[in-house]
C-alpha cells in the first residue's frame, strides 16, 4: 500500500512587479541628463554643454542615416527640424521653417527659413548657406 499526500502548489513568485520594475529603471536610465564636462576652453561664453547619458548604442550622428529611436531622439536635441510635430495632435508645426508649401506637381517642396536662424559658425542660415547633407 501506498501513501499518497497532495502537496498544495507554491504560489508563483510576484515576478511582474518586479519585471515592471525593472523595466522603468531601465527606461529611465536611458534618458538621463547629466551635467557636461567639458573643457572651459571648449565653451563658449554664455554656452551651456548638455550631455545626454543612453544605455543603447545609436546608428549613426546623421540625421539622413539614422534609423533607431535613440539616435534620431539625439537629433532632436542636437538639429533644429524644418517642421516639428505637434504633440497634442501630432498635426505638422513650423520648426526652422515658417512656412511651407508643395509645387503644383508635388514633386518639390519650398520652405521659408525663420530670419533669426544661424549655423553653428554664426552664418545666417538660407537655403544658399545650407551644409551638403540637407540636399539629401
């Protein structure tokens, strides 16, 4: 004869909470903003250094080549857009340009660039003084 005793089931370990967890610390981490370090001689007067701390690695510094989420939130801390996107509605909002409209074929676009926008040289910035890769 044989005994047979039925032992209850443990209850399965709270791993959910900790898997949400540990999810947001990683999120979090990922968008963290630390003060600059960089070099007194490096600074222009009045400047500021932003550092951006990402635990993923980015595809690439260019705005034409990147494709991951991270790289292209880089650019927008790094690159002024010619348009933005209203978060609210996600409905098209005026960025480095003004305005903006397409020819009548809409095959090429014509945007006017704010006044007040420069390069990084302090060349005022026109579709004439543009860097190459814009033409992409």
């Amino acid at each position: 004869m044989v005994m047979v005793t039925k032992v209850p089931p443990r209850p399965a370990p709270a791993r959910r909470p900790l898997r949400l967890l540990l999810a947001a610390g990683v999120a979090a981490t990922s968008l963290v903003v630390v003060p600059g370090t960089a070099r007194a001689e490096d600074e222009k007067p009045g400047g500021t250094t932003l550092t951006v701390a990402v635990s993923q690695s980015i595809d690439s510094l260019s705005p034409f080549l990147a494709q991951k989420l991270t790289s292209t939130s880089i650019h927008r801390l790094a690159y002024e857009y010619l348009t933005n996107y209203d978060p609210k509605d996600a409905r098209t909002v005026p960025g480095l340009a003004t305005e903006w409209k397409p020819s009548p074929d809409k095959l090429t676009w014509t945007y006017t660039i704010r006044g007040d926008s420069f390069w990084s040289d302090g060349t005022q910035a026109t579709a004439r003084t543009r860097p190459g890769p814009s033409t992409r």
